[in-house]
C-alpha cells in the first residue's frame, strides 16, 4: 500500500507463520505513481521495482524458497524476505536513478510500468510529454554497468540516447493527445512487448528491443461512439494483459465513458513482416458507476466497483462461453449493522460488547483506533491483545459514562438509556473505522493457482467458491429468474422445481423480522424444537402479511411440479452425515510444502471462516425451510401437494430439517466461539492425564501457546487436529482426486472445506472436535457444545456422558458427576 512518499510491504503466507513480515519503507520527497510498485519473481530473488514522481527504484529480496529457519523457532515458523531489508542502501547508484528535472517526462502521469529481461535488467516505462515512452535500463543487481534511457515513438527512426533528455522541439512526431494513460508490458525470451492504451482511444505496441511501434489500432471501432465520446480525452482507460501457453495474448480494455463503460476482450495476432493485429473476442457492458479495477485471465473478467450508494460490488464473467453477457455475482462480507439492538431486558455493555468483540466483525485495527479517538488521544492503545483491548474499550466507555451520571440520580431506565447512547457512540466510531479499512483498493488475480483476492486498505480478502444451495440462495431474484436450469441439476424438470423452491424460501426469508428471526435463535440456545419455533413464525407471518407475500409463495408453490421431491433434493445437498467413521489420519512424512499446507494463521482462518459462512447460510436456509414445511402442513391442498401426497412424508422432512438446523447452529456457534487462552504448563498436565486414560489421538495435539490473536475453537480444531486428517485424505491416498490440481486454489480450499465440515459434523460417529477441545483444556467451550447437542443427538452419547463428567471434575464441581451419570 502506498500513501504519498511511503509504501507499505507485507508478505503473507498460507502455509507458515511469518516472521518480521511487515516492512516501512519512505523514499523522502519522492510520491509513488499509483500503481508504481511492481514484483518481480526470478529463480532466487524477489525484485521490488518502484516508481516515483522523481525517482525509480530497484529493491533485492531473498526468494521465499530461500527463506532460512531458526533452530529456535517452531517448525511451522520462518523469517520473511523482509527480515533483513534493513540492510539495504537504497541509494545504491546500481538500484537507484534520479530522473532528471527537465522537459520530457509527462508531469502528471499516472501509468508506468516494470518488468525484468531475461538478462536480469531492470526496466522502467513511463510516459513522455508528447505521447512516447521513456523506458529507463538498469543493469543487471550484480553486474557493474551504466543506466540507459531510450523513448520509443511511432517514428521509425529511433533516437537512442544514454545520458540527458533529448530537447522537444528536436524530436517532435507525437501530441499530447497520444498520452499513454495505461502501460503493459508482456515479456518475450529476448525482447519486450509495450502495450499504451493512450487519450486518443487507440492501443499501440511498441518492441522494446526494436525499439519500433509495431502496432496502432483505434478502440473506437469497437465501441458505440459518440461525437463527445470521440472529442473527449480518454483517461479513464484502462488496459490488462494475460498470457497463455495455448491460447496466447489476451488484452482486457475497459474503456470508460461517462455513466456507462464497456470491456473490450482481444487475442494478439500476428500477421506478415513482424506487424501485429488484434482479433476481437468479447464485448461487455456494464452499467456500473464507478470501475475501481478489474483483472483479466484467458478466460474471465473480475471487476470491482462502487456503486452509486458507495457500496463495494464484484463481479466475474466468461467473456467467451456467456453469449447473453450475463456477469456472475461475488457476495462480498458486508459491513457489520449500523445500529445494534439491545432489549430492555439485556445490559447494554455485555450487548455491544458481545456484538464488537464477535470473530470476523471488527478488525483489531478498527478498534483500537476508534478506542484512540474515543480517548481524545490521551493513550496510545497499540499492539494489545484480543483481551487486554476488550478491557481497554470496557474502561473508556464506562470511565466517559461515569463522568456523565455522577451529578444527579436516574432512573433505572434513565440509566439503562444512558449507558445504550454512551455504547453506540463508541460503536458508531468503530462503524466508522472498520468502513474506512474495509474500503477495496484493487483485485489480484493468481493466474497460476485461479487465485482471487480483494485487497481492502487494511486486510486482504480471500474468494472461494459459492456451493450451488448457497449460490441459489444469495442470488438477487433478478439473478436467479436468469439461472441456468441446466446447470443445477440433469433433471431439467426437477431444476426448476428448486429454483422455484429457493423462491419461496427468499420470499419468506425477506419477510422475516429481526423479533421473528430472534425465536427461532433462542429455541436453538434453549434447547426447543425448532418445529415449534417456525410455526410460531409462521403464524406472525400470517397475521402481519400486508404485503401479500403469503399469496405470492402460494402461487409459486403451484409451479413447482413436486415439492416433497424437491425438498429432499435440497436436504440431501445440505447433509453432511457420513456412514462410517471418516479414517485416521496417517504421519506426514512429506516435504514441506505438504507437512505445513495450510497451516498458517492466514489459511486457518479463511478455511474456517468458509466453514462459518456455509453454517450461517445454510442455518437460515434451514429455518426458511421449515417455516415454508409448516406451511404446506397448513395448506393441505392436494394441488400444491402434487397429487395428494401423504401427509407422513411431510412430517418425515420435517424431522429431517430440523436435526440439520440444529447441526448448522451448532457449527456456527462453534466458529465463533473464542478458544481459551491455555498456559503451556496446564496443557501438559492435562495431556499427561488423557495419556493415562489411553484416549485415541490426544498424542497429535501440540503443546504450544496458542496464537496472540483471538482464535475460534473451530480455528483451534483446524490447526491442531484435523487439517493433518484432511490433507492426508486428500494427498496420501492412491489416485488422489487432487494430485495433478494441488495448486489450483478454487479446487482445493472446496475439497478441504468439504471435507472438514464431515469432522465437525454432530451425528457423525467422529469425534475429533470434542477430543481436541477436551486435550486442549477448552473445559467451558465443550460443556457448552455438549449441552447444546445432547437433547436432540443421539450419535456418541457415551462419549458426551464421560466428557461432560471430566469438565465437571476439572472445573471443580465434582458433586455434579454422580447426578449427570444417573440422568444419562
């Protein structure tokens, strides 16, 4: 990230916990061009190139394969390619050249581009004054050698000069309006392919080692042009490359016009006597307001924008297969709710602080520097703690409460709305903050894993793939009128019938309040049939249906050729339970690569908070579902039934949803359920204990201090227990289903989340989460996931009896034991 002379570096890793891996680097006086860092891989290095308003930069990094471990250090720790970068003169004359303060360069440039030759070069493109580009040479990091500056120009001759900028009136050819206001650059074996996507609406390409434009092709042919469209400066251009080893060149252009823009989608060609032509794939419009950034692949366009209420939207289409020009939608992680409510019958502090301190809501950053503001900047509240932070706001918010109510009596009530106005002040600037770094500032796209990612200003965001029950559910009715019946199920028929059932189901979820929404969380909490709760809904539904929306899920109800049988389909493509118990996992004698796969703190918590997600939708999919069972039961009409179908297989899928709601509350409360900060020594103590019982697979568990940062029990379950299960499953077994895709990310973060939810299934005969809870000493957490399944699971009651009696003991309430085994 960059903000005006200073750039901020941070290396993340899915597989290890990095050390030092944040670097601070300010080039004094010299503002970095938007988009003027640029990385660079070769065989032992890692190349940062920077631009500058004044300046360009070369800086040399070890290669994270070259990375060296600590014999202090856990295993799963090693230092990042910033540990030593303290070491670096960053005014090195090899790494480093000033760019002269005289006509020439264009001043108020944006685009630049960077890249290495195969001779180790480091190259520079920027835009010239009138529409060339000066590319500046560096030598090779360690060969001695002289900085060279060239301009590339549509004039066959070329000057080349090594010192100095040649004077304007000398070298004429271009106007201003040729400006580059986009620069790409595709690497050849012994030369360099420089894309200008410029103000007057035409692509040109230049050979760097030719030094001649080879190419000039006016955009405008491929787009509804207007005269003010043609008159108008094109900057709001902008232009990608991808490469492919079958396919070739592609080059993505968006080219923008006011309140439309549209993506013009080429494949390079190559034509006689080394000129070069595109060949027109794909053209997209879009009615979005504001492009942020978009990403191209052979194959798809990613595409962030804002829209007009300032709300973050990604989309992604295949520019080839989608002839309709149907983009694909991405379901971004909202912002938290503007406003919390607290009931009268909840004590505001516990409400909000419950709400602040939820895993996924708020960043710690947020936190703290609204708890900064909130201070008047009195003390600096940094590098504290999951715990010590929630103490931190707990004081500052009662200590500003305190000093309001001290000089007259209230009321009960008085005090309890006091308290709620002091809490939402503090929520409002957290609201702030956490909007402030969530604000997306660009797309990377891996095209080597199919990796995605959205880089917000203060984190950095991971896209998995949306499973099709989900897909269906989050889709906006404007979307799924358009879905592909086709490509649900092979049952064209039996499609369709979902798809209509996943209508009703949105119809009644949009009608739901947040007090009709609230019964049914607290008969899961309390332990009552979730039946009872949904009828209860249903009647409030009934009784406040202004809307009509009743007659409207009735009429769509009349569509759907077999209801019963689409129900099952959409429980059978929710239910995790397994037959058998899922295997052992075997000892990871593998390089290292698959030993720590997955293993950071980083792919802990996507893996996991995928898992969540899935849960959260799938719980809300799960109540929708019997509340629209009950309505059926309601209706008993033979029509909408399908042919009178027995009143018994409906209260068979009734049955059935509500263990597979209880199931998905469950795993949501356990993937926000905050794990217990363990001492290392009660750890082993405890260990030691469970060793004696012989208990099966405590050995796996470690004995380290569990990370600084706030961890679910999910997260904890992950990275202790069954991430070793899962990748041995996946990578161990013959003719893994994953061998020749391991590095393909949307194939493998499915495939291990699919697998991980089986382990965390309650009716499984599986029992690896409460055994890892129970060996990690998180006592209070398991007493809690064993009383919110007891009631209604009857899978491993033995093991829940003995483990519930072992909390007990260890928490020192040993009287309770002999009671707990005469009720079980």
């Amino acid at each position: 990230m960059t903000s005006g002379d200073t750039l901020e570096l941070v290396e993340e890793s899915l597989d290890n916990e990095l050390l030092n891996n944040a670097v601070r680097l300010r080039i004094q006086g010299c503002p970095l061009l938007p988009g003027g860092v640029h990385i660079c891989e070769v065989q032992s290095h890692l190349v940062v190139l920077l631009v500058t308003v004044q300046s360009v930069h070369r800086v040399v990094l070890p290669h994270p394969a070259c990375s060296y471990r600590s014999e202090l250090l856990m295993e799963s720790q090693i230092q990042s390619v910033f540990t030593d970068i303290g070491k670096i003169n960053f005014r090195d004359p090899a790494n480093y050249y000033l760019i002269p303060n005289v006509p020439g360069l264009a001043s108020n440039s944006v685009a630049s581009a960077a890249w290495l030759s195969s001779e180790g070069e480091a190259l520079f493109a920027l835009p010239s004054a009138t529409g060339g580009i000066f590319v500046i040479k560096l030598p090779p990091h360690d060969v001695p050698g002289t900085v060279s500056v060239v301009e590339l120009k549509q004039s066959s001759v070329v000057q080349r000069f090594l010192t100095g900028w040649m004077p304007t009136a000398i070298r004429g050819d271009c106007g201003p309006s040729d400006l580059p206001v986009s620069l790409s650059v595709h690497c050849l074996d012994h030369d360099a392919f420089v894309f200008a996507l410029c103000q007057d609406h035409k692509l040109r390409m230049w050979s760097y080692k030719d030094q001649m434009c080879l190419m000039v092709a006016d955009l405008l042919e491929f787009v509804p042009v207007s005269r003010d469209l043609r008159l108008a400066a094109g900057t709001g251009h902008r232009l990608r490359l991808a490469f492919s080893q079958s396919l070739g060149l592609y080059l993505g252009v968006y080219m923008h016009a006011p309140k439309r823009g549209q993506f013009c989608v080429f494949q390079l060609v190559s034509t006689e006597s080394n000129r070069y032509s595109l060949d027109h794939i794909s053209s997209l419009f879009s009615s979005q307001e504001t492009l942020v950034d978009f990403a191209l692949t052979s194959a798809e366009i990613w595409a962030l924008w804002h829209n007009e209420e300032n709300q973050t939207v990604v989309k992604y289409i295949n520019f080839e297969q989608n002839v309709a020009g149907q983009w694909n939608q991405v379901f971004v992680q909202p912002l938290p709710e503007e406003e919390v409510t607290v009931r009268h019958d909840q004590d505001p502090r516990e409400t909000y602080l419950e709400y602040l301190f939820m895993p996924g809501r708020f960043t710690n950053a947020a936190i703290q520097k609204a708890l900064q503001i909130f201070s008047q900047g009195t003390e600096r509240h940094m590098d504290l703690t999951w715990d010590e932070l929630k103490k931190e706001v707990t004081l500052a918010v009662e200590n500003e409460f305190q000093g309001s109510v001290t000089e007259y009596e209230c009321s009960p009530e008085e005090f309890w709305q006091l308290q709620v106005e002091f809490w939402s002040k503090f929520y409002a600037c957290c609201l702030q903050y956490q909007e402030a770094l969530s604000r997306p500032l660009a797309l990377h796209l891996n095209p080597y894993t199919s990796m995605v990612c959205l880089l917000k200003k203060g984190s950095l965001s991971f896209f998995v793939p949306c499973s099709l029950v989900d897909h269906l559910y989050l889709l906006s009715n404007e979307h799924l009128l358009m879905e592909d019946d086709a490509a649900i199920l092979d049952d064209l028929e039996m499609s369709r019938d979902v798809v209509c059932l996943v209508q009703c189901l949105r119809l009644i979820g949009e009608s739901i309040s947040m007090e009709m929404a609230f019964i049914m969380e607290m008969a899961c909490s309390r332990l009552q049939p979730p039946e009872k709760a949904a009828e209860q809904i249903l009647e409030d539904l009934i009784a406040n249906d202004t809307d009509n929306v009743m007659e409207e899920i009735h009429s769509k109800l009349q569509e759907i050729r077999n209801p019963i049988h689409a129900i099952g389909v959409l429980i059978r493509e929710m239910d995790y339970e397994t037959d058998t118990d899922m295997e052992r996992a075997h000892p990871l004698n593998m390089r290292l690569n698959l030993t720590q796969l997955y293993g950071s703190g980083t792919a802990v918590s996507v893996v996991c908070w995928g898992v969540c997600k899935i849960a959260t939708i799938r719980f809300l999919i799960c109540r929708d579902l019997l509340i629209l069972q009950q309505l059926l039961l309601r209706l008993g009409d033979p029509v909408v039934l399908g042919g009178g179908q027995l009143f018994q297989s409906q209260q068979d899928l009734l049955h059935r949803t509500s263990p597979l709601l209880l199931s998905y509350y469950l795993i949501r409360w356990a993937s926000q359920c905050l794990a217990s900060d363990v001492p290392v020594d009660t750890l082993e103590s405890n260990l030691q204990h469970l060793s004696v019982l012989e208990l099966a697979d405590t050995t796996a568990l470690t004995t380290h201090k569990l990370v600084s940062s706030p961890q679910t029990i999910v997260e904890l379950f992950f990275r202790e227990v069954a991430r070793k299960h899962i990748v041995s499953r996946l990578f161990l077994q013959p003719n893994a289903s994953l061998a020749e895709t391991s590095l393909n990310w949307p194939h493998l973060i499915t495939a291990i989340v699919a697998d991980f939810l089986p382990l965390l299934w309650p009716s499984n005969p599986g029992f690896l989460f409460p055994e890892c809870l129970m060996g990690s000493c998180q006592y209070t957490q398991l007493q809690e996931y064993i009383r919110l399944l007891q009631p209604w699971c009857h899978v491993n009651m033995g093991s829940c009896c003995f483990m519930m009696g072992r909390c007990y003991l260890v928490m020192g309430e040993g009287h309770k034991v002999f009671f707990f085994c005469c009720c079980c």
